[in-house]
C-alpha cells in the first residue's frame, strides 16, 4: 500500500528513473535474488516499505512470520545498499515501536525506553532492529539513511483481508457488507474507548518522500496528523461515509491493544509539512477504491 502510493507520488512529482519490482519479479527474503538484482540495476536511493503487516489478528496469529520476514526484507535490503554503495536508505517503520505506556503524545527520543505492546511486539522488534541498524551502518559504512514512523495508514491498496486487516479496512469491510445485508446490529471489538491517529496513504506518501532527504544518519521522525479518535468514534465516522444505519455494539471480550497511541509530529511539522486530506475526506475517498476492490473478487 504505501509502496504503490510513494510510486505515485512520485511519478506526480516528476520523477522518472523510478525502478520497481513485484514480489513475483524479487522475493525480498532471499538475499541472492536481492543482491543480483541490485547489482543489474543503477540504484542511487530506496525506500523501503516491503512489510509483512496487520492487525491484532495477524500479529497473534503469525508471530514468527512478522518477525522472521522483516527481519529478513530489511537485513537483505540494507547488505545489498551497503555492497552497491547507494546514496540514502528511507526505512519506513511504524510507530507501534513505541513503549506501550509511554508518556503521551510519543516524542522519537522515547524509543527504547520501555515494554512494547505485547500483541506488537514480534513486528515492533523486527522495525527497532531496522531502525538501529539504519543508525549503525551511517556509523561505520556512511550509508545515509532517515527512518519516517507514521501513525495508523489507510487507503488505496489496503489489506481487506477479512481476519487480518487494519482497523479502517476491516471497520469499513464489516460495515459495508452490513448495510448490504440490512443487518440491525454490527460489532465493533473492543471498549471503544482506545485513541488512534488515523491518516491517509497518499498523505504518508508525501511526507516521506519529503522528508527522505532531511537527515543522513538514521534520525527517527513521526509523520502524524495530531489528531485522533476513539475506535468507537472511528466506527462511527465510517458508518457515516458507508452509509450503514445499523446500531455498533462492542464486544468488550477483544483486546483492545494499546489505550492511547498519539505521536508527537512536532519535528516534522518543524520542517513545514501539514497532511492535506482530513478523515472523513479521507475515508470517502478510500470507500471508493474500497468497492472496486471488493467488486474485483481478490478479496472473496
């Protein structure tokens, strides 16, 4: 998803020597086939944002998965960036590398400074490690790098797996197929009461290519919109823009997660970048690539 909206935007902007490869063209976990194809193609900056990613669900489901396969993607990337003496590094990471108590909103100095959350925690480690490892080859090799970490991405391109997709995809899937069935009553998991920032793919997409030549030694920096919602809240807002009338019950008897996850986004702010979209845009927006995606069958 981000990797397709980072393309874009850059084929917005202009740029024209931008290389890419599908997964059946480049298996990303297999260090040959990364290391050839660095070497037959002149790469002078990557951005990474190849992730084995989801939910509360996946992350339960396949821990060893997110943690082995990220491992793997970035490790991979990085020796080859290091043997073909690239310019820069972009490793995307997430913000979910924070501490899950840490003080509010999370500052990028508060990595390392506590436990994660536990249902994070395989995909959290393997993004930490991407982060130090981004830092520590600037140190020795001199591979600049910058390590964007953005808050709760959706939009075109999302995951709509029906057991191991993000918030947004998954609220908007259920609902969707709800107003369809003329269902009176949706449930929503969790309290309701958890915040999250929510922002759009397109939005991120910029930002990161903006900030992609800012700094050269791995420097950690939230992209966020400081703004953020209640999952109940969230719910409704999509209901809204679905167009489902139904009632939203919680079930009080999954996970909620982390209570409270808003990022600080002062540093970015600071070098004059503002998200453009807000949610309810955003997500009417994202409702339409979200029918013809269901309509395409892919996701059945």
């Amino acid at each position: 998803m981000v990797g397709s909206a980072i393309v874009r935007f850059l084929k917005e902007s202009g740029y024209k020597n931008i290389i890419t490869a599908s997964r059946e063209e480049l298996e990303l976990t297999n260090q040959s086939e990364v290391n050839n194809f660095f070497k037959l193609n002149e790469i002078d900056v990557v951005f990474n944002a190849a992730a084995k990613v989801g939910g509360i669900v996946g992350n339960a489901s396949y821990p060893g998965d997110f943690i082995h396969q990220n491992l793997m993607i970035q490790t991979n990337l990085l020796d080859a960036s290091i043997r073909s003496e690239i310019d820069r590094f972009i490793f995307l990471g997430s913000c979910c590398i924070y501490p899950k108590f840490c003080d509010q909103p999370m500052k990028e100095e508060y990595l390392l400074t506590g436990d994660l959350e536990p249902t994070d925690e395989p995909y959290a480690i393997g993004k930490i490690a991407g982060i130090i490892s981004c830092q520590a080859l600037y140190q020795q090799y001199g591979l600049k790098s910058v390590c964007p970490m953005p808050i709760n991405l959706f939009g075109k391109g999302d995951n709509l797996h029906p057991e191991n997709s993000h918030i947004i995809a998954g609220l908007m899937r259920r609902l969707h197929f709800a107003k369809i069935n003329e269902e009176e009553t949706t449930i929503v998991w969790g309290s309701g009461k958890v915040k999250r920032e929510y922002m759009h793919v397109d939005d991120c997409a910029e930002a990161i290519v903006f900030v992609s030549d800012k700094f050269d030694n791995g420097e950690i920096i939230n992209i966020a919109p400081g703004t953020e919602l209640t999952t109940r809240e969230t719910a409704k807002v999509i209901a809204d823009v679905v167009g489902y009338k139904g009632k939203l019950v919680q079930d009080t008897t999954k996970p909620d997660g982390t209570i409270r996850k808003l990022a600080c986004s002062e540093k970015m702010r600071a070098l004059g970048w503002e998200p453009k979209l807000d949610f309810h845009e955003a997500l009417t927006v994202t409702y339409e690539d979200f029918k013809e995606e269901i309509l395409s069958g892919r996701w059945d």
